[in-house]
C-alpha cells in the first residue's frame, strides 16, 4: 500500500501500477515464487513437565514435489509431500497413502496442522538443531533368563490410544475403580498402564520424577494395588519418549529401580529418540540393557517392547527378557488400520508361545470410529492372535455393545488359551479370510472375517480346521449358540466386516 501511496492516487499510471502491485501481492500470496525450502522451527509446545518441545522441519521444493526431514526431540523421519500454491501436504513418514500434516504459507511464516494443532513455524536460526547427546556404547549381548511372568498374554488397560497426554493421578484411579465395577479386573483385566506423557524431570542426582499430572506415583500404585490389580507405566531407551518427555537413556539402572521402588509391574520400553543414536542391529543390545536392569530389581516386571517389529523383534524379544513386542506401527481406531496390524502377524506367528508375545499393538474397541461388527472382529482376531488384549477406551462410560465384546469371557478364553499358539490365515479371498488357532486340549478357534460391504453368508469347512475326526461340538461364541456342521461345513450370514468365530473341539461347550 505504501508503494502505491507514492504513485499520484487517481494518475492513469498509479492505476495501472497499483493494479500490477496489488496483482503481484496477490501472485505472492498464493505462492507463485514462493518456496516452502528451508529450515522451519516451532517451540510452541509446552509440554505437562514445563519443558518446550521443539520441531525442525527442514524442506525442499522442486516443483509441487517436497522432500525433506521432520526432526523432533523425539523423532526424526524423512518427509515427502506436495505444495500446491501456498498449501503444502506431508505425507505419514511410513505410510505414504495417510496424510501426516497440512500446512500454509502465512506471511514469513509456516503454518502447519499437526495432531489437531495449529504449529506456527518460523525460518530457522543455523543454530537452532535438536541437541545430539553423547553416544553411549550398547553392551556385549548375553541372554536375560526369562522372568517367569505373561504365561497368557497380558490383560490389562493402557492409557494412550484414547487418552493420550490427557491423562492423570484421578483418571488412572476411577480407571481402576472402573476396572472392578464394570467386571473386566474379574474377566483378567488386571493391568493399568499409563503411557506417555506421565514424565517429569530428572532431580540433582539424576532421579525421574512424575510431572504435576502425578503427585505420588508410590500412592497411586498402592491404590492400585488394593483393588486387585497392576500398575504400569512408560519409558524410553532414548533421551526422549515418542512425546518428547525424559527417556531412559544413560539411567536405565536408576529408572528401573525407580519404578520397581514406587511398585510399578509393567513397563512398556518405546524405541522413539532411541532411533536418532542407534541403528536397528543395536536394538538386541539396547532393550537386553533395560531387561537386565529390571530384572536386576528383584521385582516381577512384564517387560513389552515397542519398537514396532523392526530388526525382527520377534526373534530375539525373550532372549533380552522381553514378554512381548510390537510388531506394527500405532493402530489408528480404522478397520483399515486394525485389519493391516493383524495381516503383519502372519510371519511373526511361530514366536509367540507362553512367556513371550507379539504385540500388533492395544484395543481400540469403544473409541468410536468402527462398527460394532468391525469392533468384534478386532477383538476375536485378537484373541485368535494371542495378542495381549489392552482395552484402550474410556472403561467408566462403556456402551451395552463394548461391555459384550471386551468382557465376552468366551473369546477371552481363546486368548488366554495355556497352548499358547497364534492364529495362522488359513484360506483368503476378496470377500473372506479364515483364521485357524489351535487349542489346549486338541481343539481350535477359526474365525471367518467378512471382508465385503455387504452381509455374506460365511461357511466353515470341516476339512480345514486339521482335526483328527468330524466335528463333534461346535460353538458360536458371539451368539453363544452350539453350532452343527452338517456335510462336512457350517455357514451363517455375517454382516459386513464382521466374523464368525467358533470353537470347536471337546471344550465347545
Ligand atoms: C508411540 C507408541 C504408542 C504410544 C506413543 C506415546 O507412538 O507406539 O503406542 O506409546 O508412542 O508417545
């Protein structure tokens, strides 16, 4: 407006000047000339312990085409995505079909939509990097003997996929209380796991402290305890968690004997900034270092891995006293997501035995986002899976359907089952895919997922369930009916992305 202000108002040349200028702002607005390369920085975060988080991403237009690097305390990825004019769209690091961010050109600055925040990015000093911190060499590896614990997979209830970092002292105790009055601490729901976000800061001798959200860790385990049931919580190998919160890196003795002291009997160990030091043929020696140290404490500790399958977790997770290990990225409360975390366990499915589980990651059943057909199917195939079961929902306000699927003590009982063996796909189509579990006791658990849009009339085969002679008893266990197979194959109608799960085999009831 200035410039235009200098060229005589109502003169023809100011006219067409003014008109030229304002076109060209406008051209500029829109992003014609300009470019999303850079270094782009944001501290906007303030996170529950009072520290400031702090995100670079640093990009490269060519084009519509943008490559780059995101790097936070806790992470750092390699990142693609698109620019058209001033929009700018990430694409998820691992997963190039989900979008991860958008963002807008905004005057200097980078406006981005990330986890439902606005983040304003500003160019970035040359100075301004996350800190490197000082490379501790892994330990020469050794087997960790196996704690005794998880002989069935782990039941229990996990504060991140609903809650996330809105979680505290008070919710993790009417939790609990949930827990008891809504039956599931009596159908095996034992543990109470509280993810991220429950970190503070470390004191003078270098000793983790909860942030304001947890006044007492020591009293909040003793309640716990006195209903019945276990308290876990969440660390990283790294300097960071996948929040950005105080990992276990360089205190892994002091942080174990930490929580072996406040009465903690699960921790969740999450790979996050551990990525920005090692590489994946140090994750052995790296988790085996928590491992040893927990075990070193004396107390019973379920140990889970979460490093999300890589270096194949599966063959080495009992050997550093792992009990069971993720094997897929975060499940999203999606069929797509749930469906894909189950389809990445058909090569894991010869590791998991009593003691020692893969983990495609918690429950999301009651979250909302699914049918209560797909949320069924979730928890059968689940269960088929042997996959440890951790409600992920809000247990003091559960509807009449998701209290049916997460205390169906019949499915339960194919997880909990002592053989202790995974599910394998036995037979696939477009429409359907046939999930075969063999059973303590010569029965087997086969679940028929309908895959269409539509309702299928679904059939098991006799001749694939592998049994020694025909059917004798038959169990559908989510109308809890007694089925029979007549001509060899039994079919009923399931409506669309949902199962026919059936026990069959002398306990069929
Ligand atoms: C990772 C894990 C999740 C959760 C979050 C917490 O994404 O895979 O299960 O623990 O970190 O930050």
């Amino acid at each position: 407006m200035k410039a235009m202000r200098k060229f005589h108002p109502g003169s023809r040349s100011a006219i067409v000047r003014s008109t030229l200028t304002a076109a060209l702002l406008a051209t500029a607005s829109w992003g014609w000339g300009q470019s999303f390369t850079g270094r782009w920085a944001t501290s906007q975060r303030t996170l529950d312990n009072g520290e400031q988080d702090l995100t670079i991403l640093q990009l490269t237009q060519s084009g519509d085409h943008v490559t780059g690097v995101i790097k936070t305390l806790a992470f750092q990825h390699p990142i693609e995505g698109t620019a058209t004019g001033n929009h700018l769209q990430l694409m998820a690091p691992r997963n190039p079909e989900r979008t991860f961010a958008t963002g807008e050109l905004v005057g200097q600055n980078l406006e981005m939509v990330w986890r439902h925040r606005t983040l304003v990015f500003k160019p970035a000093a040359t100075t301004e990097d996350i800190p490197a911190p000082a490379y501790i060499p892994p330990p020469p590896l050794k087997k960790i003997p196996y704690n005794g614990l998880a002989k069935t997979p782990p039941m229990g209830w996990n504060s991140w996929n609903l809650f996330a970092e809105k979680i505290d002292d008070a919710t993790v105790r009417q939790i609990a209380d949930a827990m008891v009055t809504s039956g599931m601490r009596d159908a095996g729901y034992i543990y109470v796991n509280i993810d991220d976000t429950w970190e503070g800061t470390r004191d003078a001798q270098g000793n983790i402290r909860p942030n304001h959200k947890f006044p007492d860790m020591r009293a909040l385990a003793n309640y716990v305890h006195s209903k019945g049931l276990k308290l876990g919580i969440y660390s990283s190998p790294g300097p960071h968690t996948c929040g950005s919160y105080p990992g276990s890196y360089g205190h892994e003795k002091q942080d174990a004997e930490t929580f072996a002291a406040w009465g903690i009997d699960y921790v969740k160990y999450d790979w996050c900034s551990a990525a920005g030091i090692y590489k994946n043929d140090q994750l052995e020696a790296i988790y085996q270092k928590m491992g040893e140290a927990l075990e070193e404490t004396g107390r019973p500790i379920v140990f889970s891995l979460c490093e999300y399958g890589l270096g194949h977790v599966e063959q080495w997770g009992p050997d550093v006293g792992g009990n069971l290990w993720r094997t897929t990225d975060d499940i999203r409360d999606e069929w797509t997501s749930m469906m894909g975390n189950a389809h990445l366990q058909i090569a894991t499915a010869p590791y998991a035995g009593p003691g020692h589980w893969n983990d495609p990651d918690m429950l999301e059943v009651g979250n909302g986002h699914m049918t209560t057909a797909e949320y069924q199917t979730h928890m059968s195939l689940w269960s088929l899976l042997s996959a440890p079961l951790l409600a992920g929902n809000d247990i003091r306000d559960m509807s009449q359907a998701t209290r049916e699927i997460l205390l169906n003590r019949e499915v339960i009982a194919i997880d909990q089952d002592p053989l202790g063996k995974q599910a394998t796909r036995v037979a696939q189509s477009a429409e359907s895919e046939t999930w075969l579990k063999p059973l303590a006791g010569g029965g087997v658990a086969v679940g028929v997922i309908n895959l269409s849009d539509g309702p299928r009339n679904l059939t098991v085969e006799a001749a694939d369930l592998k049994l020694p002679g025909p059917p004798s008893r038959a169990r559908n266990l989510w109308t809890h009916t007694s089925v029979v197979f007549t001509h060899g194959a039994y079919s009923e109608t399931v409506p669309s992305h949902g199962i026919l799960l059936l026990r069959v085999g002398p306990h069929a009831g």
